[in-house]
C-alpha cells in the first residue's frame, strides 16, 4: 500500500521509525517531512499528507505531532479527508470499520514505537464495514460541501 506520512518536529522521531516499520513491513512511503527536529509548523504537513490521500496519490496516511490533535484538526480540513487520533487499537479499529478513517493520526508525546506499530498494522488491515456506516460516511462526506 502506498503511504504518506508526515510530521512536525515533535514527531519526528516517532515518524522515522514508523517509516522504518512501514518500509519493512513492504509498503511504499512517502515522506512529506519534517526531516529534523527544528521548530516547524505542523499545519504544513498536515495539508501535504492529507492532499496526497485526498487526490489519490496515497491509500492512507499518518500524521504525528506532539498530541496528534493539531494534526487531525488541520488533516480534517482537507475534502476528502477522514483523520483521527488513534491512542489505542479499539479507536483504531472502530475508526476503519466504522468511519472509514483514511489517515491516522499519533501524538509522539503518549505513544511508544511499539504501541505505535501495533496500532498501525491492525488500522492499515481493517476494512470499512459498510452498511449503516457507509450511510454515515457519507453523511460526512455532504458536511464537506
């Protein structure tokens, strides 16, 4: 599956093991940054991550920030785009089944890299239930405009 990731400088350590875990685990990843430490401003590579899903370009995507909320606020922004912060494998879980939540979103501040890929590889192999949800997603879908 083909990914774009981004984050600030808050998640940058998390993101390159994430990408390093992505890459093994035979996905192709695109890094829309950041590629340090230095302050920056999430909102940037959130609408970068969050385009490259919404055009297509991407299946799925993964933001990290510092709390994950920034970065889901400003993803959520984009048409197209269903983002959420997912803290554990239930949120995870439901949020695929049930809102078809297309980029994930992880505050470095609370999550281990462990925990972090858990959580990835239940959310990137989930599948939309459908259904009422579907009816609901696309309630969602008409709040865009």
């Amino acid at each position: 599956m083909k990914i774009a990731i981004g984050s600030d400088h808050g998640g940058y350590k998390l993101k390159e093991k994430v990408i390093a875990y992505l890459k093994g685990a035979g996905h192709r990843v695109k890094d829309f940054g950041c590629y340090d430490q230095e302050s920056c401003d999430y909102p940037l590579f959130a609408r970068s991550v969050a385009r490259a899903v919404a055009d297509g370009k991407a299946a799925r995507g993964v933001l990290i920030c510092t709390t994950g909320v920034g970065m889901a606020i400003a993803a959520n922004k984009i048409a197209g785009v269903r983002a959420a912060v997912l803290p554990t494998e239930a949120i995870a879980l439901s949020s695929r089944e049930h809102n078809d939540c297309n980029v994930a979103v992880f505050g470095a501040k609370f999550m281990t890299p462990a925990k972090t890929r858990s959580i990835l590889a239940l959310w990137l192999t989930t599948r939309a239930l459908g259904g009422r949800h579907r009816r609901r997603v696309r309630l969602i879908k008409q709040l865009e405009g």
